[in-house]
C-alpha cells in the first residue's frame, strides 16, 4: 500500500445501529485494523496511530473524542471519522467543533446519511474507502449553531420535526403497533406519516413570533425549516438548492399554511425544491440568525435529534469545521 499519509492520529467513532447486524459492524472495524496494519508495515509510510469507539448511546461520542484529543499533542492533526448516519455525525461535530488541528470525516452507513450529498450525489462509495479518507485533504464547513449543539444539515421546527420524531421512534420499534405502523409507512411512503401528523392541530395551526436578522415574521405556519446544506432526507432530494454549506448564510423556508386540502401540493412542491415558484405557499429568506418562540412547546430536529423548548435561537457560524473531502482523491 503507498499512499501519502500526514501524521495524523486517527479516531473512528461507529454506530452499531447503523448495521445490519453485528458481523457487518465486526467486519467493518476489521477492515480498519486490516488497512492500519498493512499501512503501518509499510516502507513508504509513517506509523499512524488510530483507535476505534464504539458508541455505546446519543452523545458518548463527545465525551470520547474529547479524551481522545487530551492525549494528542496540540501540533498534530486529528482526523474524527463518524461511521454511521447522521446521528453519529452530530455527536462527532460536537464532540470535534473547538478542538485544535481536528479535522471531521464522514463515512456513510445506515440510512440516514444527508451531508455527504454536498460532494456529489454519487459519491458514496469514495466516502467508504478507507484509503481515500485517510489520505484526502480537507475543506471549510459553515454549521448552524442552537442552544449549545451545532449541526451541519438543519434546524427543522414544527410539522417535519413532528412527523420526523415519530418516523424515528416508528423505526425503532418501541411498542407493536410502532412496528405494524413502520411496516404500513414503507408500504405507502412517509406521506401517510406526514398526512397523520397534520392532524394534529396544536402542529397545524401553531403561533410563532419570528425574527430573522432585522425582519419580524410573526404569524401561524406549520413549518420553518432552517437549513445549513441542500439535501432533503438522504434520498437525493434537494428541497432548498440555493442552500450551500460554505457560504456563510442560513437559508430558511417557512410554510405561510398547510392544511389537508392543499397537504399534498404544498409537500410534493417543498421535497422537489420548487418552492420558488409557489411564493403565496412559502416565504424564503437568506440570514445570518433566527430567533423564535411560541406560547405552545416548540419541537425541533437538529440532524435527526429531536429538541423541545419555548425559544429556540439559530445562527451560522462560518467555516467552523473542516470536512475531509475524498472526492479531492478520486479526482488525483
């Protein structure tokens, strides 16, 4: 094996659930050690050192990151890799964010993978070869920042943070009939969720008093979505194409109103990304920061993480991670 490695130490944090079952998981890691050691062995190389974690619940891997970082010098890089999907990248970029010489690499298992997107649809299978991450360069990154978590895909806030808590707690099976009600969604799709949770009029009907940057937005809507990046869902859906990762904006989408007449219109128009052509549908607004809050709790999704509060603040902070990019390798 020759490649051109820096003296980075290496950390890769895997999310069991991301897999199948625990001998692809075993397998995977085996892959790890299998290239660190021919790596190592290697005349043309430096010695790497590397761990792997598994995270054990939501957030370990902040906690292990940092320890993780307390035994590298300050001079040498580190390189976080989250396997898994976007629960496991979140906790990765709140563990790393802050950190010196970190950079962040995303290897995309499970089912929900978004930001990877960013570097082109097809890019999955250079995002899991091990020796295009270890030897790739890395680029600047903007991410949202809310409450104290950062999050590099989106604050979603009313109707898609509700149906999304439940699509979550649906796939995880926790009682029967979530496990009859997973079965009867992949057979029709999500919309039969989305069309379950508009029934619920505390979500529908919700009063928000809004102001992003110098512009007050109050009004009732049954979603504002803050984005930080294009991709809808991991599904190859860009439901904001304007929004870009490296720009130094957030861009938000809010629904004026949805109701079950106009329901399906206004989703299927939303999840293709023609919003723009729907201006008495929704209201689109390029900003530094959003600050909101409602007499009722408000429910939030920060990548897949499910929030609740009464004021939810949201800003950019820009180029504040650096993403390894190993679609820089393939094109070499």
């Amino acid at each position: 094996m020759s490649i051109s490695v820096s003296p980075a130490r290496h950390f890769f944090v895997v999310n069991p659930v991301c897999f199948d079952n625990r001998q692809k998981m075993e397998s995977m890691i085996a892959e790890i050690h299998h290239f660190f050691n021919e790596l190592n062995n290697s005349s043309h190389s430096r010695s790497s050192e590397y761990a792997v974690h598994i995270s054990r619940f939501p957030r370990d891997a902040i906690s292990a990151i940092q320890r993780f970082a307390n035994a590298v010098p300050g001079t040498v890089p580190l390189r976080v890799y989250a396997v898994g999907g976007d629960g496991v990248l979140f906790d990765c970029l709140n563990g790393a964010v802050g950190l010196p010489n970190v950079e962040l690499g995303i290897i995309p298992y499970g089912k929900g993978n978004n930001f990877y997107h960013v570097f082109g649809e097809d890019s999955k299978d250079v995002f899991t070869s091990l020796k295009a991450q270890i030897g790739a360069p890395s680029v600047p990154m903007d991410a949202l920042y809310c409450g104290s978590n950062y999050a590099l895909n989106h604050c979603l806030i009313g109707l898609e943070a509700f149906c999304r808590s439940n699509i979550k707690r649906i796939r995880e099976g926790r009682t029967l009939m979530d496990k009859y009600i997973s079965t009867f969604a992949g057979l029709l799709g999500t919309n039969c969720l989305y069309l379950a949770s508009i029934l619920n009029p505390d979500i529908l009907k919700q009063s928000y008093r809004i102001w992003m940057d110098d512009e007050n937005l109050n009004g009732t809507h049954t979603f504002i979505n803050i984005v930080n990046s294009p991709c809808y869902s991991g599904n190859r859906k860009y439901a904001i194409h304007e929004a870009d990762p490296s720009d130094g904006w957030l861009d938000v989408l809010i629904s004026t109103e949805m109701n079950l007449r106009n329901f399906n219109k206004i989703l299927n128009k939303y999840t293709k990304g023609c919003h723009a052509k729907y201006p008495n549908l929704f209201e689109y607004r390029r900003v530094k920061k959003v600050f909101l809050t409602s007499n009722n709790p408000l429910i939030f999704n920060l990548d897949g993480e499910i929030f609740y509060d009464k004021y939810i603040s949201v800003e950019i902070k820009p180029k504040i991670i650096r993403i390894i990019d190993p679609t820089q390798m393939s094109q070499r």
